[in-house]
C-alpha cells in the first residue's frame, strides 16, 4: 500500500478514459446552455442546406474533442510531501494552481455518477471548513487510485498522539460496537414516503408553473398564439365547488409524494455505512453511487430528524454536522435516511462512547405563544385588512381557517420546544411536525452567549445561543436565572478544554 501512496507524489493525470468523460461533459454543457435555440432550430424549419448542418455538426463536435483533450493535459494533481499539500493544476488559456494544506481537508468523496459507471472510473471531490462548493473535483480516477489517495488525504498526522488516547478511553468503556450497518429499501421507502411531502408538493407546483411559464415564453417566440384570459381563467376555477379544489390539491399532494419517494429511493439507494477506527464510511446510491466519510472527531452536531407517522414505524432520518458544515447545506451534510432505532443507538454511541441521557430540562414561558399569536396571526390580518379591506371582508373565511391553523401550528411548536442538558451533552429540541432533536458536547461548543431584553426582566425570562464549528442554535423565553447558570457551566467547560 505504501507504494500505491507514494506514486501521488508525482505529478499525474486522470484515467486516459477522462478524454471521453470531459467531451460528453462539453457536449452536455452545450446542449444546456443552447437547448432554446436548437428547439427554435427545429420548430421554425428554416430552409438550410443539408450540407450546412452537417458541416456544422461536425466542425462543432472537433472543437470540443480537442478541448477535452487538452483539458485532460493541462490537468494534473500531485501531493507536495514537503508542505503536506495537495496540488492541483488546471486550465488552457487561465492557468490555476490550488493548494489544500493536508490539515484543512474537512472531507473526500467518492462517488461514481451514472456515466461515469460505463467507464468504470470514479469521481473524487475534496472539500474543506468555510468553503460553499467543493474545492476540488477530479473527475476520471480508477477505483483504487480513489481510494488510496483518500486514505491518504484522511489520515491523521498531528493528531495522531491525541487520537491513541481517545481509542483506549473507548476500549475502556463498556459500548456495543458497530461494524456495519445496511438500511433495507422497505426502511427507505418508508422514509420517502412520511418524509418532504410539504417540500414535494410546493417543488411540484412551482414546477408546473415555471413550465407553463416557458412553454408561453416559447410559443411567443415562434410566433404562436399564446393570448390568455387569465380572468376568464380565474373565474371558471373559483367555480368548481370546494371539494373538487381539494382533490386537485390532494392529487397534487400524491403525485409530490410519489415522485419524492422514487427520488429518495434513487439517491439512498444500497444504503451501507461501515465503521473505521476513526470514522464512518456512507455508500449509497443506484445511478449515482457515492461514497463519503464521517469522521468521530470532527462530528459537532447530531440531528435526529422524527414525524409522527415515522414514530409509529420506528424510524428516524439523521444529520451529521461536522466542522464547518452548515445544517441547510443538505448536499453537504452527512445523513442516514429511515434508520431504526436500534441502529441508530449503535451509530451514536460509536461516536460519543455513550448514549446520552438528560437530567435537566428547560422549557419556554407561555408569554411566548402570545408573541408568536401577535407575530403570525394579529399583526399579518391587520395589515390584510388595512391594505385590501374588501378582500379581507369577502374572504373572512378564509382568514378565519388561518387563525385556527396558525394557532394549532404555535401551540404544537411551543409544546415540542424544550431544551435538555447534562453534565456532558446539550440538546435542543424543535419542529411541528417534524420533530429535530439537536445534540452537542458542551466541550465542542465555541461560545455561548445569553440576552435579555429589558421588558423581561421583570419576568425573568431571557434567551441562550450555542455556538458550535457547524453553526448556532437559540432558544428563547426561558428563566434566565437558570441560563446564567448553564451559561457559567459551559463556559468552565470550553475554557478548561
């Protein structure tokens, strides 16, 4: 192995089969960029001579085979042994050179799109803290060429002393071992199923409008009739009776939740994660198998995702949030779709060595359902009434069945919001319908910080912020007596670790 590792440390480039990969990249991106006018190329039949459009074709398609070869040489990645850096250089007419110090590489994928799959290469993407996108991608790697430089990219050097520690404390304490875990499809398609329904069915709507959108936009331009009485449109809508607007949406909803299932089952599909010394190994994927790394020690946050529906079946998504990693970066965040319970005990307690248990709780004060009533109910028809008073008056019932939804919303939220804490870990529970329980080592955490606005100090209520290397998470309308405590607690904890 060892001589498989130092062959990186001479400049090389990717698979020679890279050549085709980047020419049917250019060609997609070409399509991409220029599908509007090859339909329009085909619609409006313009009168061109055969000999044209093939001649075009193929002065067309030369181009961009030279391109991708003189892409696939210009390229070429190296380790700089010296400085314990990975290099890259790239680029025909604008050169670059990046530089990713050994120490700041956060994560290495490895993933095997679907055409890569006909080439039998892989795809490697490095990324580090603070970056939005991927640093660097190498697209056209051989299977062990992948894996051996990602070994290399993810072992540890400096920490390595802190890291024998760590394992033997682990060896010390009584926890059940996981080796590897495989999430069955039925479990992951009970995920998809109960799981971003909501999101499916606005996704889908917005789909269909956006489509309606182009497809006008693309009549107009090949001059078609487009002219559309959207009042005419209107009024024939609002005269279907009630119940037929429900099963519109209500198909709509089906539909969202089908399509969300066959892409949930796509993604995660062959589910596997297998457990190293240091880290935890994600392989998942049916067009696009991908593989990812979650290191023990780099692990900030623990998000438990859990419905009501998902409760019954006992099954759980769950989020990794490693250092620099932002909890909305869904692409970049490390996840288990539809573990159970059993499972999902396992995998935390590998990470912390314990499963954490809570002998505190905070919850919030009342007076906060009566801000959220002003914030989402009174102040939004105030200004419904003030702007559009014949509206509001025509369509009083439907104001009326948004007070009691909002209303059942604020109530059910303020009854999930909690805040748990113990002499190690800290957890923040959330949500409405989908229920986050956010766990973290008090020792991990950078700062935290509470306030007070003046007119709670009469009520003694105040909120806490948590600040960790993967973002921050607040709490408000608890007794601030008690966060100051908690306050002076996790401040000892931070500054003697």
């Amino acid at each position: 192995m060892e001589e498989k590792l130092n062959s990186f440390f001479q400049p090389q480039r990717q698979s020679k089969t890279g050549i085709v990969l980047l020419f049917l990249y250019n060609v997609g991106m070409v399509i991409k960029n220029l599908w509007v006018f090859i339909i329009l190329f085909f619609v409006r039949k313009n009168k061109i001579e055969l000999w044209m459009i093939i001649l075009g074709a193929i002065v067309g398609l030369l181009l961009l085979i030279v391109f991708a070869i003189l892409q696939y040489f210009h390229f070429k990645y190296y380790i700089d042994k010296e400085n314990e850096e990975f290099v890259i250089h790239e680029g025909i007419i604008n050169t670059s050179v990046t530089k990713i110090k050994k120490e700041n590489i956060q994560e290495v994928n490895i993933s095997q799109p679907f055409v890569h799959r006909f080439f039998n290469i892989y795809k490697l993407e490095i990324d580090t803290p603070g970056s939005s996108e991927k640093e660097v991608k190498i697209s056209a790697l051989t299977k062990q060429n992948a894996i051996d430089l990602k070994k290399y990219l993810l072992t540890e050097t400096k920490l390595e002393s802190s890291l024998k520690e760590n394992i033997e404390v682990a060896e010390d304490q009584e926890v059940e071992k996981l080796r590897s875990i495989k999430i069955s499809t039925l479990s992951i398609l009970k995920y998809g199923i109960t799981a971003n329904y909501i999101q499916s069915f606005f996704a889908l709507v917005s789909l269909l409008i956006y489509g309606f959108s182009e497809l006008t936009n693309l009549l107009k331009k090949v001059e078609f009739d487009t002219q559309l009485d959207y009042d005419t449109l209107e009024s024939r809508f609002l005269a279907f009776s009630i119940p037929v607007i429900l099963g519109i949406v209500v198909v709509v909803i089906i539909v969202g939740i089908l399509i969300n299932t066959v892409r949930t089952l796509i993604k995660f599909f062959n589910f596997k994660i297998s457990e190293n010394n240091q880290s935890f190994s994600f392989e998942y994927g049916l067009f696009n198998t991908r593989n990812s790394i979650v290191n023990k020690s780099k692990v900030q946050v623990i998000t438990e995702t859990q419905n009501w529906i998902q409760k019954k079946m006992k099954i759980s998504f769950v989020k990794f949030l490693q250092i620099g990693k932002n909890e909305e970066d869904e692409k970049k965040v490390a996840a288990v779709p539809g573990i159970n319970n059993t499972e999902k005990a396992k995998l935390i307690s590998t990470i912390w060595n314990e499963d954490p248990v809570f002998e505190n709780e905070l919850k919030p004060n009342f007076r906060l359902i009566i801000v959220h009533t002003f914030q989402w109910i009174v102040l939004p028809l105030f200004l419904v009434f003030f702007i559009e008073k014949e509206l509001f008056i025509n369509y009083w019932f439907l104001a009326v069945i948004y007070v009691v939804l909002a209303e059942l919303f604020i109530l059910i939220s303020f009854r999930n919001l909690k805040l748990f804490y113990s002499e190690r870990f800290i957890r923040l529970k959330s949500g409405i319908w989908d229920i986050d329980n956010r766990t973290f080592e008090v020792e991990k955490l950078q700062t935290v910080k509470i306030s007070q606005y003046f007119w709670q100090r009469k009520t003694n209520l105040g909120s806490i912020t948590f600040y960790t290397s993967a973002g921050r998470f607040k709490i408000v309308a608890l007794n601030f007596t008690k966060l100051k405590k908690l306050l002076n607690y996790c401040i000892y904890k931070i500054e003697t670790n």
